[in-house]
C-alpha cells in the first residue's frame, strides 16, 4: 500500500508498471499527474509562458501569488547520491509555473528540469519549508489597504 509517507515519482513508476492495467484509472484519479506535450525549445514552458530554470522556477497557485513574483525559498532538498538524506536549500526563486495540485497560499513546487539526477530529486522532493514573496514597499502599502 502507498501512503503520502512512503509514495515517491519511482514508487509510482514502479507501480504503474507492475499493474499496467490499472495505469488510466490511477492518472485520471490523481490531480497532480501532469500531462506534457513536446515543444521545440530547450526546457520546459511554464504557466507565465517563459521558459523554466531548472532549481529557480517554482510553481504556485496563481489565485495567491501573482506570475513573476521573486520568493525566497528555505527549505531542504534530497541529496543527488543519496535522495533518503536532506540538505539545506535557501535561494531566490521566481513564480513561474502552476499545477493542478498546488492550491493555497502555503504550497508550491520546485522545478527540478530533465535527465536522470532532476528526476531522482524531484521523485523524492516533499520537504516543508518557507518562502517569502518579494515585494517593492509600494505594493505592500496596497496590499494592506485592500485587506
């Protein structure tokens, strides 16, 4: 049985090839699966319609946080030799993609990028952590006022 605890982008894999008739039920039922499509650029393309970096781009529900925003990220990663052990990470980001499973304003995705390390952190990436948006002061004077 996957729990939220042990449940990782390989356990799933893994499943999904061990029951392969099962595979359409599972995707459909699970709101983060994401569905891509080629593109002829060298990375991917985000929500906002740019390009993502690989371990800058970060995906947030955009009823939130609006597209562009910097945020400062402090959380922890999994180590690329060995994904069961956690270092530090503390650096600016940029809101530029959404997902179907990150909704409210305490959630968000890195963006790993392609190729076999990405892959490997991604898969085991389900740390907390804390971001703060970067704002210029005049926009923070607006924001209270609508509040």
């Amino acid at each position: 049985v996957m729990t939220k605890h042990n449940a990782s982008m390989q356990g799933i894999k893994r499943y999904l090839e061990a029951h392969p008739k099962k595979m359409h039920t599972v995707i459909n039922q699970n709101k983060s699966f994401i569905f891509f499509r080629k593109l002829s650029l060298d990375g991917a393309l985000g929500s906002q319609g740019v390009a993502l970096t690989p371990g800058y781009s970060m995906a947030i529900d955009k009823q939130w946080i609006p597209m562009g925003t910097p945020l400062w990220l402090s959380t922890t990663r999994p180590d690329s030799k060995n994904p069961d052990t956690n270092k530090p990470m503390q650096r600016l980001m940029i809101a530029q993609d959404t997902g179907g499973a990150i909704k409210g304003k305490v959630r968000g995705d890195v963006f790993w990028g392609g190729g076999d390390k990405a892959t490997l952190i991604a898969g085991h990436m389900k740390n907390e952590g804390h971001y703060w948006l970067l704002l210029p002061r005049h926009a923070l004077s607006r924001i209270n006022k609508t509040a």
